[in-house]
C-alpha cells in the first residue's frame, strides 16, 4: 500500500522514491495502487498550496495512522492504525563510487571459500549467518565493517554485543582483520559518560557498544540514527521480544531503513517459531545455516567424539526421593481427582513441564471463573511445579543441592504465611524430614553417581606425565551455581592433577558470591596459560567469550535447549579432535536430551528447505545499482594491537572531553567492577534525572490526564470528600488540587484529545498563579 502525503508531515524521515532503470531512462516509479492527499482540499488555497508527495509503502515496523476525508474535507482518523514505512532506495548517503567498484577480501594465511562466499552474501543482504563456534563468525563481521568503512566515508559502523567482556575481545580481533587503526574505533559502555560517547560520535565512526548504551544513545538523541550503516549484531538468537537488540532495531528503523543488518550466532533458534521471530525482528532478507556435517565446512571442522554416560541413582537417593513425595501426594491426588492432571504422571516422577502445561490448560478454561476452588487448584500446581524442580535437583545433581532448595524453599513460604506451599512446608512432618536429611548429610559424604564418573574421566584424562596434562585443558559444564561449586570443591582432592577453578557471572545467590569482570578476566588468563587446566562453568561459558580451544568438554547435565547444547560442545574440535561427555541420569535426563536433539534437526531441515522461514523482501539495495563491485584480494597491515587499543582506550577516557563535567571527573576515577545490568540501570536512572524537554512534558500530561479519567470512570474518587463545591480544611485529599480538577473537568470527556491537553496546561498555570499569590500574601502578612 502507499499513501502520498505532503512532505511537511515527513521532516523527521524524508526519503526518495525507488530510482530503477527503464528502457534507459531513470525514474522514480511508484509501487503502490492507493493514494491519499493529506488535509483539506476543499478548505485550502489551490494556488497557495504545492504538496509535495512522498511514497510510502505498507509494513510493519513504524506506527502510523493514514486518514480519509469527509463530504466537507475535514480529516476523519481511522478506526484501526495501519502501519507504514518509508520505501527509498536511493538516499542522499555520501558514497566513495571508485571504493565501491570493488570489495577487499583480506589475505589470510589459510583462505576458506565459504568465508568469501558468506562475506559476498552479507555486504548485500541482511543477513543471519549460523556458524559452528570457531569457524570464523567475527572475520566475516570484520571484513563487512571494512568494506562499508570504505563505501561509505561519512556513515558509522556499530557492532553490538550482549556482554562487556565480549567488547574489547571482538573490538581487537575485527581490528585485527580489517587492520584499522585504534584511534579509528571506540568502545562505549555505560561506564563512559554521556559527554564522552557524544565526543567519540563526533570524531569516530566504528563503535564496539553494549546495545542498552546504543538504545539509550539514540532515546537521548546522542546519535542520529540516519547516520547509521552497517549494524552487526553479535549472539543475535537474543533478538526477540523486549531484548535490547529488538529495541535497538526498532529504533533505528523508525527513522532509517536504509542500513545493512548482519546477525551472528551458532544457533538462529530452537524452534522454527523462534527463528522467524529473529528474522522479523532483525529484518532479514538472507538466511545461512551450517552445521558441522555441511559440505562446504566439513572439511575445516575437527573431528568431535560424543559418548553419552548414563547413570542410575543410588538407593538411598530413591528412598529419600519416595518419602518427599509422600509429602506432597495429597496435593497430587487432589488435582488427580479434579482430573486436570494425565492419567500417565506418576507422583514419584512428576516431572515440571507436565504440570505447566496442564496448568495452561486450566487457566485458560477456566479465564472467567472466580472462586475459592480455582484459587486452592491454581495454588496446588504451584507447590507441585516448585516440588518437582526439587525432585530434579535430587535426581541430576545430589542430595547438597536438593538439601540446599528444600531450605531455600521453605524461608520463601513461611515469608509468605498462606498458600498451599506454606501449610506444606511449615508441617511437622516436613519439618521432621528436613531434620533426618540434614542428619544424613552431616554424617556421610553422599556424592551422586555422576561425581564419581567425573572423577574417573579426570583422572583418565590427565594420567600422562606431568608434561603431557599441562597442555590439556577441560571445561566442565553445569546448570546450577551450587552444583559447579560443589565440583569444584570436589575436585581439590585430586590436585596437582587437575587444577580446577570456578566460572561463575556476576551475580550474587543465596550462598555464594559472583565473580566480577576482573575476576573472570583473570580466571580466562589463567586457563590459556596452562596455570588452570579445568574450568567448572556454568552457563557464563557457554556463549561469546573466546576461552580458547578445550581437549575434553564434560557435560554434566543435560539442556533442553539445543542452542545451549551446540554452545557447550562448540567449545572443543576447534584446532584438533576433542571429546565430549554428556553425564545423564535415567528415566530424568535422557529423555531432555533426546528432545533438544531432535529440536535442533527438525529446525534445521525447516531452515534448509526454506518453506517455513518468511523472510523480508523489502531491504533495499544501498550501492548504486549501476555499480558492481568485484572481489579483490588485498594485503592489509596489521597495525590493531590489543595492548594499544587498552592503552588508547584508558587515554581517551580521561583526556580531549569536550566539556569538563562532574560525568568526566567520576570517568577518570578507578572503576567499579559492577554487574553490566546494574551499570546500564543506573546509565537509565541518569537519563530520566535530567530536564525533561517539551515532548517529554506533554507527553507525561497526556499520561497524567488519561489515568486520571480512567480512575473517574472507575469511581475511585470519594463523592462525599470531592464533589462538594468547597474543600473543608480537615478533607483527607490523597490527590493534589491539580488532579481534582482534572476530575471535574474531564468527566464527560470520551478520549484524550489536544484540546483536552491544552486546558490541562492552562489549569496547571492557573494553579501555579494561585499558589504564587498565596505564598507572596504569607510574606506579606509575615512582615
């Protein structure tokens, strides 16, 4: 669909027509069958009227609304918003045309064709790259940001990844690649000022940023998002949802669709519903999956020997796990007999998604139904779901952790003081079982069987001469912080052997503490120098940091996700063969891993066969289309060093600010190593401290009126208090006079209009008059 519309309304985002070529000719031709002029043709002076059109195809990124015209010409708003974009193809972008006329392919030690293919494939299209780990991701990001550096000389470059410590490993290795200089990028985070990142836009065009500092950046107009080209997003299956990626992109394309977009990540998805939403969500028009076992890379990819070790509880563990459930069997039977439960769960085994589903089924049968029985059932599936999240605990990783919930749990509902889960874990027989577990772990060193699985693959492992274990390094792989401390503390009985060490984030749980950026740094530092040769990690590992190539990788649970999975195994058979060993308790966890696996192929047939997969056919094309750039092979000098861009980075954040103000001073200081979330928090507290400009107020205005008719519909009001013609002196008001008045006002008033809006300033004004009087008479009568 396209509307035309007077290009006033458009300042903001003015763009041109298509230009294709036709029988030689260049013009601008529309692609749409529906046209609306914009105002009152019966009202306005044809002579001095002279719209100027503008073409605007139908989509869905951008809100708008179109409007129709009544019999006297006045503007009638629809009654459904339609959405609509701006369709343009060539944009007045300063371009180098004699740059354009080839694109540089660096000169690598070892050439991989399917990198020079996916690189041709990126520089033209939006493209979702899926690569195994360690095939080369981040040197195809490096040579798109080279070539679109070199096509277009005044446009800026962003490469967004989700963590701080990914910044400067993928700052230095596409440095390293494109062989740009380091004065020629930028790392911006939260931890640099506003007046900082304001100052590296107006003199840098490569940017290395955490996409909550880039989405705050452009909120607070610090960066033009027309000026923006090239957007590579790194671990792009985040970009769904309300993930700062999804609103980076939102925002971005609200003024500019005329960038390239490159996503990079090992998995797109793991469902084919998952994958569409990141195709949609980053505007994707080309979509490349490999797999290890794919032709064109299996010949660059090592060999991974994958054995599963499935274990079987011991018999005090089945005891301890039979008397649990007799704890909670009433509340089973309960659902049981309500029917809302498959006649195929058993209490002993309840497994946590069984009853998510089925408590699903029931919400939404039940959506209009109020009654105590509904709130006694809805309670009922929350104790069983929390009891069989502890089941699993008992099941996969051990009596510790299992012990550990249990208390965990019970702190929780005697917090709450009612509910099913409070009557349950308050009793006495509960309290009388937590009493004989805690006996027991006290008396005996119960390590679950997979532990001494763990131990014999070890020491297996590592059984060579002390020159031989050197050089081998492992990482061990779990879900739950507890369960990789307790590894690691395991694991200190067989030192000098293995030297383990823990690889936790950042936050901190109810038994333990985090570990900052600083810590982890040191602990990666650690691991490739060979002074740690196993890591217990948990997921913090799994994804983005470059850890290095492992020998052995030990799963020691398993993942329902297969993105976690492909992540975990990804870690080893980069630069030599490596194994890898999934630990797995029956009848619990092999079944989830027979599910991720056959996940993972489903989507990726879905994806090959390319049925499934909608993709955008609306990117434009952003060289001219009479140019077509040739591949070359260039030699590019190194000149990016990872000690000079930490040394220019520490430089610049201290020194040449444009303004000297107290964010720069507090920059110079020693850093904080703080969570990145909590850093991004108080970035966003500091914006909303600032002055808020005009929009900003109208906008909190329309907000403030809205709720306030909303709560006179309501009838939250007190009519004795407030619709007396006078206030008495002694009235409880727990609304301001401003909001009073607003209540009289707008009774009857149907929507929030502009005109509403504008008597909402007016009584804001009277009131301030009011209050300046009567404060200037107390002064008088004062003196």
């Amino acid at each position: 669909m396209i509307v035309l519309r007077d290009s006033s309304d458009y300042s903001d985002s003015e763009v041109d027509l298509p230009s294709i070529e036709v029988n030689g000719e260049r013009g601008n031709v529309p692609t749409s069958v529906l046209c609306n002029v914009e105002g009152s043709l019966l009202n306005s002076n044809p002579a001095l009227r002279q719209p100027n059109l503008k073409c605007i195809k139908h989509n869905q990124d951008v809100e708008n609304t179109t409007f129709q015209l009544d019999l006297r010409g006045c503007r009638v708003p629809s009654s459904q918003p339609q959405v609509i974009t701006e369709l343009e193809n060539n944009i007045d972008i300063p371009k180098n045309i004699d740059a354009m006329q080839n694109w540089i392919f660096p000169q690598t030690q070892q050439y991989r064709n399917y990198q020079k293919e996916f690189c041709e494939q990126a520089l033209f299209h939006n493209l979702l790259l899926a690569l195994p780990t360690g095939l080369g991701k981040t040197f195809i990001a490096a040579v798109v940001m080279l070539n679109y550096f070199r096509w277009f000389p005044e446009s800026k470059i962003i490469f967004l990844a989700p963590t701080k410590p990914l910044l400067l490993q993928q700052r230095v290795a596409c440095s390293n690649v494109a062989g740009m200089s380091p004065g020629a990028t930028a790392e911006l985070n939260g931890e640099v000022s506003p007046d900082r990142r304001l100052f590296e836009y107006n003199t840098k065009r490569v940017f290395f940023m955490t996409p909550q500092t880039l989405q705050n950046d452009l909120k607070e107009h610090l960066l033009d998002a027309k000026s923006i080209i090239c957007l590579i997003f790194d671990e792009a299956h985040r970009a769904t949802g309300n993930h700062s990626y999804a609103q980076v992109m939102r925002a971005v394309l609200r003024s500019n669709s005329h960038f390239r977009v490159l996503g990079l990540t090992a998995t797109p998805g793991s469902s084919t519903a998952s994958v569409q939403k990141v195709v949609d969500c980053l505007h994707i028009s080309k979509l490349i999956v490999r797999n290890e076992e794919s032709i064109d890379i299996r010949s660059y990819v090592f060999h991974k020997k994958i054995q599963l070790i499935k274990v079987t509880i011991s018999s005090e563990m089945n005891i301890l796990k039979s008397d649990f459930a007799n704890l909670y069997r009433p509340y089973f039977n309960f659902l049981r007999q309500k029917k809302l439960i498959p006649i195929n769960c058993e209490c002993l085994n309840i497994k946590a998604y069984t009853l998510f589903v089925s408590l699903r089924k029931y919400s939404f049968s039940s959506k209009n139904v109020q009654s105590k029985e509904k709130s006694k059932i809805m309670s009922c599936f929350t104790l069983l779901i929390s009891c069989a999240h502890i089941t699993y605990l008992l099941d996969c990783h051990g009596i510790i952790q299992f012990y550990q919930k249990l208390v965990e749990t019970k702190n929780k509902a005697e917090g709450k003081g009612s509910g099913q889960s409070f009557w349950l874990f308050t009793s006495k027989p509960f309290a009388f079982y937590l009493e004989h577990l805690h006996n027991k772990i006290q008396g005996l060193s119960l390590n679950h069987p997979k532990m001494n699985h763990l131990l014999e693959l070890l020491k297996e492992h590592f059984k060579d001469t002390s020159e031989g274990y050197q050089n081998q390094r492992v990482m061990i792989f779990t879900e739950f912080r507890n369960t990789a401390e307790y590894i690691t503390t395991t694991l200190l009985a067989i030192r000098p052997m293995v030297r383990a060490s823990l690889f936790i984030g950042q936050a901190n749980s109810a038994y333990s503490t985090g570990m900052n950026q600083m810590q982890q740094k040191e602990t990666i530092d650690q691991f490739r120098a060979g002074v740690i040769n196993t890591l217990v990690a948990t997921s913090i590992g799994e994804e983005g940091l470059d850890i290095g190539d492992t020998d052995m990788i030990i799963c020691y649970d398993a993942s329902s996700s297969p993105i976690r999975t492909i992540q975990r195994m990804g870690r080893t058979g980069r630069k030599k063969s490596g194994k890898v060993f999934v630990l797995l308790t029956e009848d619990c966890e092999d079944s989830k891993w027979e599910r991720s696996q056959v996940s993972y192929r489903r989507v990726q047939k879905v994806i090959e066969s390319g049925k499934k997969i909608a993709l955008k056919k609306d990117v434009p094309r952003l060289i001219p289309s009479n140019i077509q750039p040739i591949f070359k092979f260039q030699a590019l000098q190194n000149n990016a060093d990872a000690t000079l861009i930490l040394n220019s980075y520490n430089n610049n954040s201290s020194s040449l600010s444009p303004v000297n103000t107290l964010a720069n001073q507090a920059h110079s200081r020693s850093k904080r190593y703080l969570p990145f979330i909590v850093d991004d928090v108080f970035e966003d507290m500091e914006s909303n401290l600032r002055v808020p400009t005009e929009d900003a107020k109208i906008k909190r205005f329309k907000s403030d009126y809205r709720s306030c008719i909303y709560n006179a519909r309501r009838n939250v009001f007190s009519k004795p208090t407030y619709m007396g013609d006078k206030l008495t002196k002694f009235a409880k008001v727990p609304h301001s006079l401003l909001t009073l008045s607003i209540y009289r006002r707008g009774r009857l008033l149907q929507q929030c209009s502009p005109s509403s809006v504008t008597k909402y300033l007016k009584y804001e004004e009277k009131f301030k008059r009011k209050r300046m009087k009567k404060t200037s008479n107390a002064l008088f009568q004062s003196t």
